[in-house]
C-alpha cells in the first residue's frame, strides 16, 4: 500500500486516493460534509437521510432499475448512509470498471430527478423504517438518550426525522437541501484500492469542475444538557441506557475516553460483561461506547435485563463505572489498546475502510491522517489519562434512558447523588 494522495480542484472540491497493489477492486465514494445535525427547521427533520434514499430513484440519464443494473452488470454493488454528520455514496466494483463507478455516482450527486412519484413511494419505506424502530426498543432506548442528551437541537432528533415531518417534504425541498449543502467544498472523492490517483482526478475534474462553490451554512453547534426520558411499555425486558458527555473527535482525550469504553464495557473481558453478565447474571446484553462528534461526544452504557432485576442492576452498575475512574490496571489498558491498533490495521487491509477513513480526515483535519500518527496517540493513553478523563466524564449530569416495565428503576436524581457521593 503506497501512501494517500490529495488534490484539491478550483472549486474546492478534494479528490484522495490509496494506492493498494495487491487487490482487483476498487471503494470509491463521495462523502458529503453535511448530515442530520444540519436540519435547523422542523419541516427539515429527516430531509438528509430521505434525500440519501431519493438519489438512488432515478436520473436524467437513468431509472432507478438502470442505476442498480449498470453497477451489478459489472459485479459491483452500490450503497449509501446518513449519520448526523456524514452523508456517504459509495461503490465497490472491479479497478478497470472505475470510469463507469464515477459517471453513476457523479450522475446522482448532480442530475437527481427527485420525482413526486417516487418521492411518494420512497415516503412509505421510510415511514415504515421509522416504525420499525419503534418496534425495537434496544434502537429506540437510544434515540430516546440522544433526545435526552441533546434536548432541543439537531443532534438530539433522529437521523430518521419524524412521521410529520417526512410526510410533508417535496420535491422543492430537496433541490433546495442540495443546493444549500452539496457544495464543492463540502464534497469528497475518496477511492482505494488499485487506482490510480491522477486518473481518478481527471475524471473527477472534468464531471466537476464546472461546479460553483457557495458558501454553505455550518451546523448548529451542540450543547449537552442531560436529562431523562423515559418510556413505560408492557414488555419482558427493560432497555436501559445510562451516560454522560465526553469529548469530540478531535479533542486530546478523545481516544482516553475510547480506551475507558473498552475497558467499562468493550467485549466479554470487560468490567460491565464479567461482573454484571458472568457473574451476577443480571443483564443479557451490557456495554459502553464514546461516540464522538466534531464539537462534543457522548459516553454510554447500554443494558438490556429483566423488570425485577434493574433495583439490584442500578447500584452495581454504578459501582463498575465509579471503581474505574479510581482504579485501572495496566493489562486491562494494554487490552484495549490492542483492540483498537488491531482494528486499525485490519481497516487498512480493507479498501472501503481506507477511503472512508481519508474522508473522514480531509473533513477533520484537511488531510489523511496516517495510521502511525493515531498509534501514538492510542499508545500515549496512560494511567493518569484515564483517571483524570474518567473522573471528568463520571461526575457530570447524567442522561437516563429507558424503555418497559419501569416501576423498578431509580429515580433519574437519586442516580445521580450515587455518582456524587
């Protein structure tokens, strides 16, 4: 594998390549600096993740059914998704085939038709997938959190939007989130695999070039305030997630929190598996995650048990989370360091992994990121990181979420006072 290599056109859009020798495929994508986080009017709730879907529907160029079948003729697979910050179209399809990859892809960012028909149709999958998570409580628990974590603003509503506001978009309202948003300066190209780079940009360069950049409006920026919402449900199990602020993606101690996650609540060796789920039996599934964003991260706990079990659940829990801010050992630390340099490298063997990562760091920092640079800082993790961190993430408000039989769970505030006392 060669290193990433980056040009930048007129116009602001950023084209990034890896050169990988040993493979036949290509991943090649465009990543779109906007995501749910941008939707700032209650009518947008949801227009991200629904304009990702309709890109798909059909083009001046092509039908819907000639989009799917120009890429699978060739053995190649097309896909897209939506996060709060993130809107990716990406391709995975044989090297010698990278011309026709980029006229598809290039042909949907700019010439979608967004056809009423199809906008009706579209209407009704989503609606279904909205009501497909409410029918899955251990994916709605955590909507709720977010809801919780983020209360009125963008990052607490669902990338999903909402039944009102998804019945109500148009065709207008499309063209205009693209018009606003899918700007050259907030595109990247990024391709891995065995491709060549100056190929790639002139392909690039000469379907947009002709683009003119505008300035875009920036996503609102995020405040925590912690809270709680609660959902009662007749059902056999309770949904819990428990957590707290933590810090952005480009912070100093973004990794610090990454490695207490693990440590809490990473795999079967963790603290919260071994101690709640081996030894107590009292949660069928239990883990923790910081997830980062640009400007703020949040740190959670996810726990899935029994209505009779959550008086007995709660202490213990918060036992696990208050131990670790004052007492890590050096094999647990080194574990999960090595969780998360061997995912690293298992991501460079991957091609789609590589581009999406270089995109990811244009969006961050301006340019790829090299794997070497994020070990040092995984590596610098130490002790006295993690307990200052943890110390820092453990005494703020907290945010409870819970979905079912409720009657057994503690009071959001006496919660709470556990982690202060």
């Amino acid at each position: 594998m060669t290193e990433p290599q980056l040009t930048t056109l007129e116009n602001g859009l950023r084209i990034v390549s890896s050169f990988m020798p040993e493979v036949e495929s290509i991943a090649l994508g465009v990543w779109v600096n906007v995501g749910a986080r941008f939707e700032n009017t209650p009518q947008e709730k949801g227009i991200a993740h629904f304009l990702e879907h309709m890109s798909f529907k059909g083009t001046k160029k092509y039908s819907a059914l000639e989009i799917a079948q120009t890429i699978e003729n060739a053995g190649g697979s097309i896909n897209a998704y939506t996060s709060y910050e993130k809107t990716a179209y990406y391709i995975r399809l044989l090297h010698q085939d990278l011309a026709l990859g980029c006229n598809i892809l290039f042909e949907v960012l700019q010439h979608s038709l967004y056809d009423p028909e199809e906008i009706e149709k579209e209407r009704g999958v989503i609606l279904q997938e909205i009501g497909m998570v409410q029918d899955t409580p251990d994916n709605l628990v955590f909507d709720h959190f977010q809801n919780a974590a983020f209360a009125n603003q963008p990052l607490g509503d669902p990338i999903l939007g909402n039944k009102e506001s998804v019945s109500a978009m148009t065709q207008d309202d499309f063209i205009a989130f693209v018009n606003t948003h899918y700007q050259p300066s907030n595109l990247v190209v990024a391709a891995s695999g065995k491709v060549e780079h100056q190929q790639l940009v002139d392909i690039v360069s000469h379907a947009m070039s002709h683009l003119k950049n505008i300035p875009s409006p920036p996503c609102i920026p995020a405040s925590y305030t912690g809270g709680e919402k609660l959902e009662e449900r007749d059902s056999q199990q309770v949904h819990i997630a428990l957590g707290f602020p933590s810090p952005a993606r480009s912070h100093k101690n973004h990794w610090t929190a990454a490695i207490i996650a693990q440590i809490l609540g990473g795999g079967m060796s963790s603290r919260l598996f071994q101690e709640i789920r081996e030894k107590r039996g009292l949660v069928y599934a239990i883990g923790a995650s910081h997830c980062p964003y640009n400007d703020i991260g949040d740190f959670s706990i996810y726990a899935g048990t029994g209505p009779e079990l959550i008086s007995e659940l709660i202490p213990v829990l918060v036992d696990e989370i208050i131990a670790l801010a004052h007492n890590v050992s050096d094999e647990e630390i080194q574990r999960a360091k090595k969780r998360f340099q061997a995912g690293l490298l298992m991501g460079q063997e991957s091609a789609y992994s590589r581009a999406q990562s270089h995109a990811h760091h244009i969006f961050l920092y301006g340019k790829p990121k090299h794997s070497d640079d994020i070990m040092q800082e995984i590596n610098a993790v130490d002790k006295n990181n993690i307990k200052e961190v943890s110390q820092s993430i453990f005494s703020s408000p907290i945010t409870l979420a819970a979905i079912g039989p409720l009657a057994n769970l503690e009071k959001t505030d006496s919660i709470q006072k556990r982690f202060l006392s």
